[in-house]
C-alpha cells in the first residue's frame, strides 16, 4: 500500500475542516460584530466615558480645591499635573476598544443560529425601540452611579479611617 495517497487525503480532510471551522469563526465574528452594532454599543460606552471622564475630573479637581481649601495655591507644576492626569483620563479608554472586547467574549456559548435570532430581534422594531430605550437611560443611570459610587465610597472611607484610629488608640 502506497501511503502518499493516504497522507494526502488526511492533509486534504484536514485543511478542509480547518477551512470550514475558520469560516465558521468568521461567520461568528461577524455575527456579533452585527449584534454590537445594533445594539448601539459604541453610543453606549460613549455615554459611560463622558460620565466616568466627569468623575474622575471631579475626583482629580477635589484634590485641588482642598489644597485651595487649606490655604495654598496650587502652583504651576501642581496645575500642569492636574491638567496631564485629566487628559489622560480622558484618553484611557475608546468605545471602539470598548466595543472590540466585549465582541471578543460575547456569545461564546450561542450557537451561529441563536446569535442570528439575537440579530432579528435587535433589528426588529421592538429590538431598536429597545436599543433606543436603553441609551436614552444610559446618561442617567450612569450619573446615578457614578454619584451613588461617590457617595457610598466616601462613606466607606470615613468608616474605615474612624476604624483604623480607633485600632490605634
């Protein structure tokens, strides 16, 4: 028995499979590349950034203002710090990268089918009116957070200084 023609069949079953699962993997990619934009992902995550840019705007400026508060002016290096932490707040994250890596760890366990039905619905009108629902809540909800994380973190802190003192003491 020859084993040149066998080898080549199995070489070729397998670069057929290879081939079928690669485009099998495209199918799949694309799908959810689909699914994120009719989800309106990248609006979304706009939205969240403009409120966590906010906050850590906020955060950076109260910094700041407490020196003011105890009397000292902020001097030019202090200021040009603040401006460099605040530019690169706003420059940490981009919705396109947002939106790339949920696309790479979303419907992992969905069949080619089920993301196609998943695609349907956010293309039906019920799916957009749903889209559109969700980023009208989106500004809101993420300043609701941002103001209860603040709040809530600020408690947390107080109560773990009060803490750490009274194990001093």
């Amino acid at each position: 028995m020859n084993i040149k023609p066998v080898a080549l069949i199995v070489c070729a079953l397998f670069g057929c499979l290879a081939s079928t699962s690669a485009l099998a993997q495209d199918a799949r990619t694309g799908l959810i590349q689909r699914i994120a934009e009719a989800q309106g992902l990248t609006k979304l995550f706009d939205q969240q950034l403009v409120v966590i840019n906010e906050a850590m705007r906020t955060l950076a400026k109260g910094v700041i203002d407490r020196s003011v508060q105890s009397g000292r002016q902020p001097d030019l290096k202090e200021q040009a710090a603040f401006n460099r932490i605040e530019s690169r707040n706003a420059n940490m994250f981009s919705s396109k990268e947002i939106v790339a890596a949920w696309t790479a760890r979303y419907g992992h366990e969905m069949s080619i089918q089920e993301l196609e039905e998943v695609l349907r619905y956010y293309e039906s009108p019920v799916g957009r009116k749903d889209v559109a629902a969700n980023q009208e809540a989106m500004p809101g909800f993420s300043n609701w957070m941002a103001r209860e994380t603040d709040s809530r973190t600020t408690s947390l802190a107080a109560d773990f200084i009060a803490e750490l003192k009274a194990a001093r003491q």
